[in-house]
C-alpha cells in the first residue's frame, strides 16, 4: 500500500500526537505501508466553511490539493473527517467537465492541472480515474482488517470499554460514495475490538458531537449542549475512553468536558488507541496536548496489557 498523508489543519496545530501516531503504526515497525511525502499540501478547504460560502474557492483550493498526489500512485488517506468530506466531494465535483476546465483555468495562473490519476493507456489515449481519497478508518479496515490489525497488536486492550464516536462527515454519504453503513457503521467498532478492547454500545451513538456545521465559532454554548447530551450517554455506559477517527470531534469532546465540568472521560484517536496497542511509548503520542488527562486511562491499558 501507498499512502500519502493529507494532515490538515486542526491535527498539527492542536493535536500533532495523531500524525505522529498514525505514521508509527503505518510504517515499516508495523503495519508496513509505504507513505509518500508531500509538504506543499494547504487547507483541504473545510465544507461548513468554504463549501458554504465560496464553493469556487473552495473547490480551486482542494482541486489544487488533489494535483500534488495524482501522480504519485498513492491514495490520499486523511486522518480528519472534514478533510475527508471535502476532499472526497471535490473529486466527484472534478468529473463534471465544465467544472473542471474552469478549476484548471484558475490552476493554470501557478502551472497546474487537474487530470486525475492515470490507469492506462489506450494507444494515443491516456485514461484516467479520479484521486483516491480515504479516511484513515477505512483504510485500515479494508487493506488490513481486523485480523491484519489484530496480527499487529503486542499490548492488547483487554477489558476496556471504549466509547466510539464515528462523527458525521465519515458516516454521510456523498452523492456517489458511502464509506460505511451511516445506520450501523461497523469500521470503528471493528478497529477497536482489533486492539483486543470492548466497543460499548448506547443510545445515540451516531448522534454529532457537537461542533460539527460550525457550531461551535458560532454558538459555543448549543454545541456544549449537544456535547454533554452525549457524553452523559457514554458515562452511564461505564466506559474508560473515548475513541474517535475526527480531530475536531476529539476536540470538541475534550474541550467541552472541561467547560462542563463533568467526570473526566480521556478522548483518544483511533490511531493513538492502535499504537498503544501496538506497544508504542504514550511519551511519543502526543497526549500533553489533550485537555482531558489521559494518564489515568495509560494506567489501565499498563494493567491490562501484556508487553
């Protein structure tokens, strides 16, 4: 497999442990993906944003995204649910001919251009198929699955109850693409039973977390509303963390808690659940930068594991 990374904004500004993580457990110590730099990515642009309010900037923008991997015969995986939307969208917009000579124009003014990723040749004629672009959760779940994770796991998560919050930009469909089941996605789940933890059910687990649509620059106070509604159905679960494939969703579920002041759940990437469970030292996943502690949940994965 090859991969190239799409990080975002809100991992390496907030949360950089998620990068580094999910570089850990796809490199060549684990899971043993070849990832492809690119360091001229920008803003993918976000969808409730850009998408809402200037749907040519915001498809210039990600369309000039898309340019710097179509020759690199690697996917485009994200690890960020908005990215993910948006990028995924752009793609399916870009096959639309007319939309895709008017991106090109605006391409052209920094020599580039949008073709798609080459898959033959017929003759004189080049073939091509849109970028591939992939959520992180996807990708390990259908290129490994979860005997593939489970083969990888060293400290499995024995008796921890996770909460799973899949977050609605990796569940919606787009108009042509559904990733999982948005009624019952089982992806998530999937990854965090492979880990050897317990995926816990209860009510409202498809339910926002709160900051999705911008909710929260603009209303900061509804989306803490919608947040605790949640939250209070994954303490009654007894859960030990949470596990999430979004950084803005993990955010909001950190931050929110403290605003909240209620009983602290610690909120995790699937990707820092995975590489402790793969044996990575927590020192190296980034975990100081979370608001939430998440020592005390370390303290139960060392009791649990066997090294």
């Amino acid at each position: 497999m090859r991969y190239s990374l799409f990080v975002g904004c809100t991992i390496p500004n907030r949360f950089p442990g998620v990068e580094n993580s999910t570089r850990v457990i796809l490199g060549p110590d684990h899971l043993g993906a070849e990832l492809v730099e690119i360091n001229e990515f920008t803003c993918c642009p976000a969808l409730p944003t850009f998408y809402s309010t200037d749907r040519v900037t915001w498809l210039v923008t990600a369309a000039r995204n898309l340019v710097l991997v179509q020759d690199k015969n690697a996917d485009l995986v994200t690890m960020c649910n908005g990215c993910f939307s948006s990028l995924l969208k752009a793609t399916e917009e870009l096959e639309n001919v007319n939309k895709c000579n008017f991106v090109n124009a605006a391409l052209a003014s920094v020599g580039k251009q949008y073709r798609g990723r080459l898959v033959r040749r017929e003759g004189n004629r080049s073939i091509y198929e849109p970028v591939r672009v992939r959520h992180i959760i996807e990708a390990l779940y259908t290129d490994f699955g979860r005997e593939g994770i489970a083969d990888r796991v060293r400290h499995p998560l024995s008796g921890l109850r996770i909460a799973v919050h899949n977050g609605c930009h990796f569940l919606r469909p787009t108009t042509r693409t559904s990733v999982d089941d948005p009624a019952k996605p089982v992806m998530l789940d999937t990854m965090v039973e492979a880990a050897g933890a317990t995926s816990v059910d209860f009510p409202d687990k498809q339910a926002c977390c709160g900051a999705g649509g911008g909710i929260r620059l603009q209303v900061p106070k509804l989306a803490n509303a919608i947040t605790k509604d949640k939250y209070e159905c994954i303490h009654a679960a007894g859960t030990d963390a949470i596990v999430t494939g979004c950084p803005y969703c993990l955010y909001q579920f950190d931050h929110a808690q403290k605003d909240l002041k209620v009983h602290p759940i610690p909120v995790l990437h699937i990707s820092q659940l995975l590489a402790l469970a793969f044996g990575v030292d927590a020192e190296h996943l980034g975990f100081e930068w979370h608001f939430v502690a998440v020592r005390p949940f370390l303290k139960k994965v060392d009791a649990v594991g066997v090294v």
